[in-house]
C-alpha cells in the first residue's frame, strides 16, 4: 500500500488539517459569542472568531509538526521515542504560546512589553487544557500510524500468500502431469500389445491434444469449465480405447456451468481415480457418471463408479491428495468426499464455491 497511501494522506493532510481546525474554531466562536450575547457587555460574532483565531489557527501546524514527529520517529527503543516526543512536548507548547500572545499582541495594537505578561497568564489558566490538546492529536497520529502500518503488512502479506499459493499449486500441478501421462501412456501401450493400432494411434493424437492443453495452460491457474471437459473427454476416449466393453461412460453438464471458472486441472485427478480404480475389475463393468449442477452459489461435481466388493470409499494416490491440497489452500470452505453409494458403488462429491476462491 505503501507508497500510493502515503502519496494520498500527503495530499489531503493539510486540507483535512485546515478543515478540523476552523471547524473546531468556528463551533468554539459560537458557543463564546450565545454566552456573551445576554450578557451587559455583548460582542459580535466576528470580533469573538477573531480573538480566538490564534489560539486555533496555530494548532494547524503543531499538527502538522506533530505528525512528522511521530512518522519519523522509528528509533528502535522506546526509550529514545519518549525522549524525543517529550522533547517535543517542552519545545511546542512553549512556541506555541509565545506564537499565539504574539499574534493577539500585534493584532490589538498592545505593546510589545505586554507579551511577557500575557504568556505567563496564558501558562497559567491554559497550559492544562493545551496539554491534553496535545496528547490527543499525538494519539490521533499514532492511531494513523499504527493503522497505516497494519495495512501496509497485511497488503504485503496478502501478496506473499498469493505468491506462496500459485508457487505450491505449481509444484502440486508439476507432480500431477507426470502421474497423469505415466498412467496414460500404459493406456497406449496396452492397445499397441493388443495389436489395437488405429485405437493407439487415435489415443496416441488424443493425447497429443491434451499435452499441447497442458502446454497452453502452463501459466493460467484457471479454466473454464467448459474447457475443463474439452481435456476431460480427451481422457474418457483414450480410457474407453483401454478397456473397451469394461467402461461406460455418460456425462452431464448443465449449460449454465460451462463458463464457471474453476482450478486448472481440478477435476481430472477426481475422474482418473474413478476409471483406473473402477475399470480394472476382473468381472464387472465400470459404470462411470458425472454430473456438473450449480445450486445456490456452489458448484457441484458428482461422480459414481464401481469398485471391487473389498474396496473401501476412498481416495487413491498422489493426484486425489494434490486435489486435496489445492482445495485447502485455494477455499474457505468447500467438500470433497467420497463415499460407498450402495454395494460395489462409489460416489464422488466435490462442492466448491462460485467465484470464491481466496487467491
């Protein structure tokens, strides 16, 4: 914040400071001159805002000198900023008063031999008042200060943290790809072995597709979700070339989520959990569903697929916990869970808020 904030405060100091001041001025002058009013000898309002301007009018700049102080005042022990700041106190006040007898002085046409006078009886039935006069506008620029500096650390934190998450979403997405193309490359493997060459070369071009995706997005932390099911279905075919009558798959979204944004590559650790883990059942066909719904603010994803009868509902390998980690870092609130639906059956939930991430 910084630097614009100070440029700021600098710019309207003075005209807030002035503003106070005769504000303060005006309404004292009022209230001087409805008592003097009914009183056997009333004066006007102008000749009262007059006699009064010194004593206000000064204060303007022992704000000003007050606030340097305090903004200059970084010396790392305390007991050198109290020093400085009753320093401060001995010598403003007594310049303040000197300033101000001087200013009446001049300006009722009384000799200057008076002025020694008029101080020590302006000391003595004001010095009070003047010192808490004092000490609240040193409170007010210390408030300022503490204030401006609470801000100052929170914007610089706040960036830290941003650049912390995007680092680590990184280093998150740089163990995911990997895993994702180990995974996928067995896939066309398996159909060369097979002696399957148009599916291979067909996945082989598929998965050209989603490696120049991964390429494009490199640097973007987000997607559409629309683009999200471009890199999706991409997989889905290349998954169904693998286990061919051992896979169904339907997939539903609703067209008012396709321009959601959401992480980049959220999703697709979540559906390759539920096809490697679901499909490589020695007897049973992997039905695979997925279905995107926004409700009230929250985007939700829901997938279900088959697993053994010995399968537990839950998360397998390094690409669900990454979805995790991404999860946490980049929502307040948000759920992943998965769950046994019924017998052999898995369903996955994944609810995140619209537009609510926290980077």
């Amino acid at each position: 914040m910084s630097d614009s904030m100070n440029v700021h405060l600098s710019r309207y100091f003075w005209v807030v400071t002035v503003f106070v001041w005769l504000s303060i001025h005006l309404i004292i002058s009022l209230i001087q001159h409805n008592a003097l009013t009914y009183t056997s000898n009333p004066v006007n309002f102008a000749a009262v805002w007059w006699k009064l301007a010194p004593w206000f009018g000064n204060w303007i700049w022992m704000t000003a000198i007050i606030f340097l102080i305090v903004r200059n005042n970084d010396s790392p022990s305390f007991y050198k900023r109290l020093a400085c700041h009753l320093i401060g106190l001995i010598v403003l006040l007594p310049l303040y008063w000197f300033t101000c007898v001087t200013m009446r002085t001049l300006a009722n046409d009384k000799p200057l031999s008076s002025i020694a006078e008029t101080l020590l009886r302006v000391i003595s039935n004001s010095a009070l008042l003047d010192a808490c006069i004092y000490f609240a506008v040193l409170g007010l620029a210390f408030g300022i200060r503490f204030y401006q500096n609470a801000m100052t650390k929170q914007v610089e934190l706040n960036h830290v943290n941003e650049l912390l998450i995007k680092e680590q979403l990184k280093t998150l997405r740089s163990q995911l790809n990997p895993h994702f193309i180990f995974n996928t490359l067995n896939t066309i493997v398996s159909l060369v072995r097979l002696k399957r060459d148009a599916e291979a070369v067909l996945a082989l071009t598929e998965l050209s597709q989603m490696l120049r995706k991964i390429l494009e997005n490199k640097n973007t932390s987000e997607a559409s979700i629309k683009d999200e099911m471009i890199f999706i279905n991409s997989y889905l075919a290349i998954q169904k070339m693998r286990f061919s009558d051992k896979l169904n798959t339907t997939v539903e979204v609703e067209e008012n989520c396709l321009d959601i944004v959401i992480p980049n590559m959220l999703l697709h650790p979540l559906v390759e959990n539920a096809i490697q883990h679901g499909s490589q059942l020695q007897r049973t066909v992997n039905n695979f569903h997925m279905a995107i719904t926004r409700d009230n603010g929250m985007l939700e994803v829901r997938m279900t697929n088959n697993v053994g009868d010995k399968d537990e509902a839950k998360g397998f390998g390094i690409g669900l916990g990454n979805t995790r980690e991404i999860l946490e870092r980049l929502y307040t609130h948000f759920q992943l869970e998965i769950k046994q639906k019924y017998k052999g059956t898995v369903e996955t939930v994944l609810s995140i808020p619209i537009g609510g991430s926290n980077v």
